[in-house]
C-alpha cells in the first residue's frame, strides 16, 4: 500500500485558509476536503456532512471518549471541532489526499502523529488590523466574537515556526498559487 499523505492549512480564523482550500479542491480532483465535526449551529447556507458534521456536544463528547478523533480541541468556550479517524480512512480509501482545513493547536497535533507524511501550512494574514477588516466584512460574528478571534489569532501567530510552509496572505490568487506549489512539490505531482 503507498504511504497515505495528508495535507494540513492552518490559519487565525479570517485569514483566507478555507478560499485556498477551496481553490485547490476545485482544481486537483485527488485532493479531498476532510469534513470535521463540530458542536456548534451551522452558520447559514451550510451543509451537514458537506461544510461539517454537527453534532452535540454530548455525541462529542462520546467520541472523545471512544478515542475516535484524530484531533478535537475547544476552540472556543464550549465549541468543540475535531477531526474524525473515520473520515481521515474513508479518504484514503478513496485512493485520495485528505486535506485537513482545521485550527493551529489540532494541526499541530496531526503533525505529531503524521511525521514525514504530511505536510503542513499556515495561511497568515498580512496584519492584525486587515484580519479584523476581513472579518468585519463577512458580517457573521458580533464585535464580542471579533474580539475573542484577534485575541486568538495573535495567540495562534506566535506559533508559525511549528509549520513546514508560512504563507502570508496579503493577495488571496498569489497565496493560492503559493500554496499550490508547495503541495504539488510535496505530493510529486
């Protein structure tokens, strides 16, 4: 059987991780997204199953207990998100790529358990200030939250030097093609 790879993109939230992960989804076929599971309410237009798998904290919380997660951190106050064992199989069974789209503390735990196999990226963004601005703009969090996501995101950049590739996002098609590289470098594509 070949050596299973996986790909890792991390980033503060607002960075641009999930539009590069979309980007690369849409253009490499053999690249899968690998869908967590989350305790939180899906924000509107999101699919379970297809964005995240939403389950309760209780299911959650069983999982965690049936060690069924690669990785699963509290993200945030009593929201859970975490990457399933399962989903991570069903992926390479398909004969494909996983690639995790997933907080900095959970990448940095799937790199432990994943060494020489895969490959890890943080999206960063080019300032604090333009990280608000875009998260200001989509419009989906409260200023409270905004707040707790800067404070997390300075927390989160202090951390970079864990990750093979530190990409700055400052032009969203630039980072993609970055990101693009780097991969198909890794996986020999």
């Amino acid at each position: 059987m070949p050596i299973q790879k996986l790909i890792i993109i991390t980033a503060p939230s607002g960075a641009g991780k999930t539009s590069i992960t979309r980007y690369l989804l849409d253009k490499y076929p053999l690249l899968s997204f690998s869908v967590s599971a989350a305790t939180r309410k899906p924000r509107q237009g999101e699919k379970d199953g297809f964005d995240y798998y939403f389950i309760s904290a209780e299911d959650f919380q069983q999982k965690i207990n049936e060690n069924a997660f690669i990785e699963w951190e509290m993200v945030y106050e009593g929201k859970y998100y975490g990457t399933l064992k399962n989903e991570v199989e069903r992926i390479w069974n398909a004969g494909k790529v996983p690639v995790l789209d997933i907080d900095v503390q959970g990448a940095i735990h799937v790199e432990k358990q994943f060494p020489g196999t895969c490959l890890s990226i943080f999206i960063q963004p080019p300032s604090i200030d333009e990280l608000k601005r875009r998260l200001e703009l989509r419009k989906t969090d409260s200023l409270e939250s905004i707040q707790t996501r800067l404070s997390k995101a300075k927390y989160e950049l202090s951390f970079t030097e864990h990750f093979d590739k530190v990409i700055v996002n400052d032009d969203l098609e630039k980072a993609c093609h970055e990101t693009e590289a780097v991969i198909c470098a890794f996986l020999g594509w």
